[in-house]
C-alpha cells in the first residue's frame, strides 16, 4: 500500500497525474486498507478487444475537394499523397492521413486506428466475440460506436 501512496504522490509531484486523479488513488488505498476492497493493478484489469498503437486517419466527407486540400494545406502545412476527382489524401506526419471524400453534406465518414498485429480476418472475428457486428471491405473492417459513428482498424501505413 505505501508504494501505491509514494507512486501517487510522486505522480502528482511531477504533474503526470492532477489532484482528483490523486484523492481518487489515495481514497481507494483507504478503503482497501480498511478491507472494503482490494485495489486492481493494472495488469489485472479486463484486457480490451484491441490494442491501439495511434489513431491512423480520419476521413472526412466535403463538398470541395479543392478547397478542402487547399484550406488543410494550407493551415496545417498536409501535403498532398494522392488525390483523384472524388477523393484527396494528405499526409500528417510520418504514419497519419487524413482522407477527403467529395460528399453532399460535410460529416465525418470515419476515424481509424492502428492496432498491433492487424489481420483482417482476425478483427472481424474478434469484434464478433465482443458482440460488435463488423463490416468488412477489402482489407479494410469497421464497425459502429456507441453513437453510431464509424471505426476503422487496421495495420501501420503501408501494412
């Protein structure tokens, strides 16, 4: 229990962590000392469907092609990677896009993620087992958030 206590104090100390994340860490030390509860490591904690490494790109439905290409060119310094009359890709950094889509309503069409060890049959197998219902294009597999946006898994750029 006192290295839970030194690694929050610590934690605070060095601002990687603020003051409610801190009350919160130290209260469940005193509840669990008090023996109402025991604290769960991390290690111990529900291990989740996938392990995302970064967020991949986000695709975006727009009305202008190139207006759009230019307005990110422009004010976030993308570059364009490829680009046809219905879509645009613009790098960000050395393994982030974004994607444009030539849309009637502006929207967001979908973000991905990047996962560790991406196969594309496992994915759609191991969403099914977490009771999601994924959809499978090509190499490409997504499914539906609480909210009904659109998620995308896949490998590091260029796997």
């Amino acid at each position: 229990m006192l290295d839970v206590i030194d690694e929050t104090l610590d934690a605070l100390e060095q601002r990687r962590i603020g003051r409610r994340e801190a009350v919160m860490r130290l209260g469940a030390v005193a509840l669990a000392m008090a023996g109402g509860s025991r604290l769960v490591k991390a290690e111990e904690q529900p291990s989740s469907t996938f392990s995302a490494t970064g967020l991949n790109h986000i695709a975006l439905r727009v009305s202008d092609i190139p207006r759009s290409r230019e307005f990110y060119k422009r004010h976030l310094g993308l570059s364009v990677s490829s680009e046809s009359e219905s879509n645009c890709f613009l790098d960000c950094g050395r393994d982030n896009f974004v994607a444009l889509f030539r849309g009637d309503t502006p929207s967001l069409d979908h973000y991905c993620y990047t996962i560790e060890n991406y196969d594309p049959d496992e994915a759609v197998s191991t969403l099914q087992r977490a009771g999601l219902s994924p959809r499978r294009r090509e190499n490409r597999v997504y499914f539906d958030d609480p909210d009904g946006l659109t998620v995308q898994v896949a490998g590091s750029r260029g796997s």
